[in-house]
C-alpha cells in the first residue's frame, strides 16, 4: 500500500512526465483538474467500426461542427461498449445513455432531440449505463471498467483512469517483493526469463475478446505486461498482434510511441534505471497458435505446430507457460491475465487505502441464439444459467434451450438441466482454458444439434497441424461418421464414435487433438440416447 504522501508525488510525476509530451490531448483532464465536458461517445472496436461505426464518427462530428456545438459536445472514439451484435453503438455522457444500431440517417435526431431538447431518442435507446439496473448491472466490471468510458487513443485518459501508477509505484518504490507475489497469483509458473511473451490469436472463431481488449484499453495491456517483465527481471516483452486485427494493432502503436514519449515505457522508467523493450509483432491469425510451443514457432518464422503435449495432464495450461524464443527464454502470458495483473497491482501498490479483496472474474463472449449476444464480464460465481438469463437476456420467444455448448470448438456440450455449474467449477476452468475458450454457445431447439457438431468437427479439422496421424486422421474420420449419421446415429455409429474420441483423447500428440475429443464425448455421453459402453 502506498501513503498519501507517496501518492501525491506519484501523481506530480505522471503529470510532468505528460507535460513533456509533444502538444496535444487534454492534459487538465489527466491530472484531474478538469471535469470533461459532455460527451458523446462512440464505439470504435472492431465491430462496430467495421458495420458502420466510422461512418456514424464522422457523420456527427459534421453535424456538430455545421451546428456550432463543436465546442460544447466532446466526440470520443472509445472502446466496446458490449453489445457488439447490435452495432454500431454509442452512449451520451454523462447521462450514460447507450444507443443501438445507430445509422448515419439517425445522426440529426440524437443531435436535434438528445444533446439540444434532452430527451432520449426512444427507438434507439438500448438502455443505461447504471449501477444498480443498467445494462451493465449484472456484470462484475474489473478489466472492462474503462470500456467505453476513456478514448483509448488519449494517453491522458488512461492516465486519469489509473493506468501506469502501478508501473510508476513498482519502478519508483522498488516494489519488487510484492510484484513478484502478484506475478505468481495472476501468471503461475512465472519465474526468470529474458523475455514476457502475450499474443492477441483469439482464443475461438468469431470471437473478438483479445483484439477488443487491445482496441478499447490498450494501456492496460502493455502496463500488465511490462509488469509481468519487470516481475520475472525480462528487459524484453513482445506483444503478438494478428494482421487481420488493424484497429487493434494501430491502437497499441499509438498506445506504444505515447508511452515510451511519455517516459513511462523503453529506456530508462520513469527517469530510473530500469529499462525495458517492448515490441509489437505483426503476424498471422492461427488458432494452434493458442498452444504456446505454436505460438513461438510462428514468432521464431517457422510453421506453427505444436510440441507433444505434457503426460501427465496434456490439456492443463499450467503445464505450459513458458519455451525459448531466439536463444531466449521467455514466459507467455494471456493479454486478459496481463491486464488483471495490471488492474490488480493498481490496487495494491499505489493505493492510498488497504484494498478490499476482489472478486474473480471471467471476461467472456455469449454467442448462439440468445437475445443479447455480446462480450461481458462475469463473476466466476455465477452459474451458466444466470449468465444466459441474465447476460445474454435468454432466448428468443417461443424457443427453447436445447444445449449449451462451453468452452469454443474444443468446449463440451451440456444439457438444459446441466447448467446450474459455477464458471469457477475446476471442469468449466478446464473448458475454457488450455485450448479451450471462454465462450458460452446457445443452441436453440430449432436447431439440429448434430449439425452443430458436424460444424464443430470441419472447423477442427481443417486447423490441425497434420504431424500427428491419430489427430489427423482421427478428426477427418470424426467429421466422416458424423456426416454418415443422419439424424441421430445408430449403436454401429456410437461405437465407432466413442472409439474415435477416446483415442483422440488418449493418444494425440498435443493439447489440441486431446481437447478436440470433448465435444464428441459429451455430445455422446449427455444427448445420445444409445447407451455409450
């Protein structure tokens, strides 16, 4: 914890480290010394942006300028507001109203009956940003809390939101036995390295948690993982960022030259002695890239396949962690494990009060036949059903839960009455972790749920890196039964698909074949109605 009066210094220092800064952004804002005016807040994460969103920017900040308001009405390109299927989206400052499916046909009437009578635009309200009954109300926001609320291209923002004190405190204060401590509790396995080494490949198809993570926070990011450098002594951390990412991707580098300008990255810390280099590598999407010996092959130029997995436990993620990159040894970390160390360490080592013990969270994706698909944050206490309900609003009127599927391609399949498990159960932390993903899929009782497994078995199939037969050939015949099944499979059919997934499980060579098992093995053991031997 840190006294007042080490707080004070730390805040002058930050702000005269921004004062040295090339011009721009408002820097009363940073230090605090000015509320920020009103705003409209538009959501410029991937999404968004992509379906509209920089048209919709541009549209009222034409009409703001034509009407004079420029002035009086901030236009902040921010992060994910979390309704990324009813895009584009915006919120109205400080009245925290959320806009859905806004158009550019929709700008003169937020600006004529909103920001100059006051009264919300009704057909596009999607509800309010509230503590107790907002639409956030049933989240518990930890690595999200500045989504949507800071311009992610603004250093001073981020600042006056709290990024990089934790960083100052553990460079200036010498904080190092407590870092180390929280290292350990948020990176385990961690220990010396030269090198931290985090990659933005999500972790399923169709899912946009890291890039958005990257996109709408990105200081938190690199403070997290300059963090987790200076824990392990690495002078080295290397940010993997996937091409097809370019909004996340530009806003790291903007995040990345504003930092170390600021003094707050690169050479010398803070004006200390500890240096640290951080490099952004542009690179390819791979989904094997989620194993980490994948990861570093393809960061060292060679294709991304994986090393055999551990025998003992193959699919448990502490079992990995760490590999050699260029001579180098080097740990790797999740961006979201980052950024919960980021958001930890600020509550811990620069604090001017004893922190209160935080509450887990799981930064996941609902997706499938709900009401409300979006990205949220949850408490891992929460079970699946009231994430369903509650997150994703349920299902549609006049559809039915048929199953959930947890855990991306390589999750399990669970039936309507199976759902009363917390995230934080050791089975779902195994879904959803290794090659696994915190995805939550509704399958809707209109819908064939073999053809959703056929589904799953092409997507795995065409991403397995082909050196090991039992998972190559294994998934090409997987995907083959399964076609030849109909609309149920027969007793013929079950017995050769439970042998298919036990040898998958039992003899692949990595962590990818092995989870590739757990769709068919639960699709079997909880949906088919010939008895599995």
């Amino acid at each position: 914890m840190i006294n007042e009066t080490d707080m004070a210094a730390l805040r002058m220092q930050l702000a005269d480290r921004l004062r040295r800064r090339k011009p721009g952004g408002n820097k009363a804002v940073a230090a605090g010394e000015e509320p920020r005016p009103r705003s409209v807040l538009v959501c410029g994460a991937g999404g968004c942006a992509s379906g509209g969103g920089r048209q919709l920017y541009a549209a009222l900040r034409d009409e703001l300028l034509r009407r004079g308001l420029a002035g009086q009405v901030e236009l902040v390109p921010t992060g994910c507001l979390g309704l990324c299927a009813e895009g584009p989206v915006l919120a109205v400052a400080p009245e925290g109203v959320v806009y859905s499916r806004v158009g550019v046909a929709d700008v003169w009437e937020i600006v004529e009956d909103h920001l100059l009578a006051g009264k919300p635009v009704e057909r596009l309200l999607a509800g309010y940003i509230a503590p107790e009954e907002g639409l956030y109300s049933a989240e518990t926001r930890r690595i999200t809390a500045r989504w949507g609320i800071i311009n992610p291209e603004r250093l001073e923002e981020a600042v006056a939101a709290g990024s990089y004190r934790a960083l100052a405190a553990a460079v200036l204060r010498k904080e190092s036995v407590e870092l180390v401590r929280l290292a350990d509790e948020f990176l385990p396995g961690f220990g010396p390295a030269d090198g931290v080494v985090a990659t933005l490949n999500e972790p399923a198809p169709g899912v946009y948690l890291r890039s958005t993570l990257a996109e709408s926070d990105p200081h938190s990011l690199l403070e997290g993982l300059a963090l987790a450098a200076i824990a392990v002594n690495a002078p080295l951390a290397v940010l993997h960022v996937p091409a097809e990412y370019t909004l996340a991707a530009e806003r790291l580098r903007l995040a990345l030259r504003a930092a170390v300008e600021a003094g707050f990255l690169g050479d010398g810390l803070f004006g200390g002695e500890i240096s640290l280099r951080v490099e952004l590598c542009v690179g390819e999407e791979d989904f094997l890239q989620k194993d980490d010996s994948a990861l570093l092959e393809a960061l060292g130029g060679r294709r991304a396949a994986p090393a055999p997995a551990d025998p003992i436990d193959p699919i448990d993620p502490a079992a990995s962690g760490c590999g050699v990159l260029g001579g180098l040894r080097v740990r790797i970390a999740s961006p979201e494990s980052l950024v919960r160390l980021a958001f930890a360490a600020s509550s811990r080592l620069a604090a001017a009060e004893e922190p209160s013990a935080e509450e887990e969270t799981v930064l996941l994706a609902l997706s499938g036949r709900l009401l409300r698909p979006r990205l949220c944050e949850a408490s891992a206490a929460m079970t699946l059903r009231e994430l369903i309900e509650q997150m994703g609003g349920g299902l549609p009127e006049g559809d039915e839960l048929q199953a959930v599927q947890f855990g991306g391609p390589t999750g399990g399949l669970l039936r309507p009455d199976q759902l009363e498990v917390p995230l934080n159960a050791a089975g779902l932390r195994a879904w959803r972790e290794g090659m696994g993903a915190p995805v939550l899929t509704a399958i809707g009782s209109d819908e064939n749920l073999l053809d959703a497994l056929r589904s799953v078995y092409r997507y795995l199939g065409r991403h397995s890196c082909g050196q090991c037969s039992v998972c190559r050939i294994g998934l090409a015949r997987v995907e083959e039964r399964l076609g030849a099944a109909g609309e149920e499979p027969d007793a013929e059919a079950v017995r050769q698909l439970a042998a298919l997934g036990k040898q998958l499980r039992e003899a692949s060579r990595c962590g990818f074949g092995r989870a590739a098992a757990r769709p068919l093995l639960t699709y079997l053991a909880h949906f088919c109605r010939v008895e599995v031997e």
